[in-house]
C-alpha cells in the first residue's frame, strides 16, 4: 500500500514520519519524500490517527488523486533541483513525464489547476531558492552555479534571480554574508 504526504521535503520530515509509522505499529517498506510504502493495509483508525499525528508536525496525509498527483511532480522537481548536482540530459517537461508516467500537458493543466501556477513558474521558485542555498555557501562561483542548475548563461541566472527576488545574486550574497558577520560578532 501507498500513501502520500504533503510537505514532507527534508530528511527532517522523514524521521518524523517513521517514528509516527512505528508508534502506531503500521511496517513500512520505504519513506521517501511524499511517499510512504507500507507492507499491508492499515485500518481505517489507523489512518485517521496517522493523519492527525502528522497534521501537528505539519504533514498532511493526502487522499484526493489529483493532490496526489501534484504532490509528485512537487517531489520530482525538488529532488531534482535540490539533491541532484548535474543538470537532466532531458528538458524538465520530458523528464518530469518520464518519471510520472503521464503526458506533460497533462500533469501540467492540473498542477495548474491545483496551484494556481505553472509547473514552470514552481521550477523557476525552485531553482532561485537553490541559488540562494548556493550563494550562502559560498563554495561555487556563479558560473558554477549556474552551469549545476542549467542556466544557459550568468546572465540569465541573474535576470531570473533579479527578477523574482528584486535583488542581483551578488546583492543578496552581500547581505547575507553581512548578516553572517554580524552574528559571528555576537
């Protein structure tokens, strides 16, 4: 059997759905982001206390198919931009379908309709929030950054950070390592 779990995005939210699963004796196979496989089926009781446990933690069991399904292309695209340090050798729409199973138009008009934003609107989100991940690390260079998240240019990057964010990338690296200093001087 498998479920699906809103929010759940960090290794964090993992641990915390494990020990849920194993405080209310449901086996599982595997917890992944968004996914859990568990070895039986479980007793409706048992479901409604799972959801409840993870609505405190912020999870949220999910039961409708379309939510299901955002909920993987959401988890596709994250694991995508955030765990994985070489760019796809597809574009996203053939790679998002590929691993789906669905036609892009397809998983495309109900995110749309869902989220009430485009799949490529949540890339973009995506990719700038890992930028500023990139940035406060300091370890790459903008053109190293760019290249790992498929940017065709520096430039592009930056118009597309500016644009979302109001600030250029090197703005937002200065304020972020003066923020740094500022509390290393505490």
């Amino acid at each position: 059997m498998v479920l699906y779990v809103k929010y759940m995005v960090s290794l964090r939210c993992k641990m915390k759905v494990k020990e849920e699963l194993r405080r209310l004796g449901i086996w599982y196979v595997v917890v992944d982001l968004g996914v859990i496989e568990i070895l039986t089926d479980i007793t409706r009781e048992q479901q409604e206390q799972l959801k409840i446990n993870l609505m405190k933690s912020g999870l949220e069991l999910l039961d409708n198919k379309r939510s299901i399904l955002v909920e993987s292309i959401k988890n596709v695209i994250t694991d995508l931009i955030h765990n994985t340090n070489e760019p796809p050798k597809v574009n996203y729409s053939d790679f998002i379908s590929n691993k789906l199973g669905y036609d892009y138009t397809y998983l495309a008009n109900v995110f749309s309709e869902v989220k009430g934003i485009t799949i490529q609107q949540f890339i973009i989100l995506n990719k700038i929030e890992r930028v500023k991940e990139l940035l406060l690390y300091d370890e790459l260079t903008l053109t190293e950054i760019a290249y790992r998240l498929h940017y065709s240019s520096v430039a592009h990057l930056s118009n597309q950070f500016k644009k979302t964010t109001g600030l250029t990338p090197t703005f937002y690296k200065g304020i972020a390592n003066k923020r740094r200093g500022n509390l290393e001087d505490v």
